[in-house]
C-alpha cells in the first residue's frame, strides 16, 4: 500500500478511537477550530481521508494533539516508533561506561580527528563483518 493509502487509514482508525464519525465535515470543522494557520477546506480533508494527499507537519501536529496519537504514528505508522525504541534500547543497553567515556572524547576532538577516527573505527568494523560472513573466528585482543 502506499504511503498516502497508509497515512488515510491511520488517519481514519485515530477518528473512530476518539469518538467521531468519518466524515469530512467533521474533520474540516474539528480540525479549524484548532488551527491557527489558514483554514484547511472540505475538499482538502477528504482528500487526507481518501489516501490523495498528506497534510503539511504543521497540519499534522495539529491533527495528531486533537485525536491524541504521537504524530510519527499518525505520519509514518507504529513500525517507526517500535524502531526508534529499539534503537535507543540498543544504545541504554548496549553502551556502558567505557563507552560512553569514549563517546564523549571523541566529541570533544576536533572535526579532522574525529573524521580520521571514524574512518578506522569503520574500516575495523567493514573487517570484522568480512571475517564473520567468512565464518572467520573472533579472537580477544
């Protein structure tokens, strides 16, 4: 489905979870009571609601405070937050203090040093994925 599709059915399933019936004139009203900008017409919320257009970040932020969903939900879905979670999991559960320590001089360093760093850290890390994809063996060093 494409994105436009998808951005309409979260749109409509985030209307019914807060109680309002799906239709057009429902949006346009409850959507310009809360906006600030220029009012957004029928035509145009019908076409958020059929999948043909997304609204701008502003419209929304707007939409998405009314109808209490995370506005990366309503935008991109549950696939991106669950992502970003994990992500930072990742990072809280993956990075102690050593490295944290080492993080922090690295940002301390000026631009060409950490650039340098960085192209070893990557090329370590190219050579090790190569080694493992060649069932090579890890040995502690």
């Amino acid at each position: 489905m494409d994105e436009k599709a998808e951005f309409a059915r979260r749109l409509r399933n985030a209307m019914t979870r807060a109680g309002y019936p799906l239709r057009p004139v429902v949006l346009e009203r409850e959507f310009n009571t809360r906006y600030w900008g220029r009012s957004v017409t029928l035509q145009a919320v019908r076409r958020w609601l059929r999948g043909e257009a997304i609204p701008s970040q502003d419209k929304l932020q707007v939409l998405a405070e009314w109808l209490k969903i995370e506005p990366e939900v309503l935008r991109f879905g549950e696939g991106v937050r669950k992502s970003v979670l994990a992500h930072r999991q990742r990072w809280d559960e993956g990075v102690g203090y050593l490295e944290r320590e080492a993080f922090d001089a690295f940002l301390q360093l000026p631009a060409p040093q950490r650039k340098l760093l960085r192209e070893v850290i990557l090329t370590f890390a190219r050579d090790h994925a190569a080694q493992q994809a060649a069932g090579g063996t890890e040995r502690d060093g």
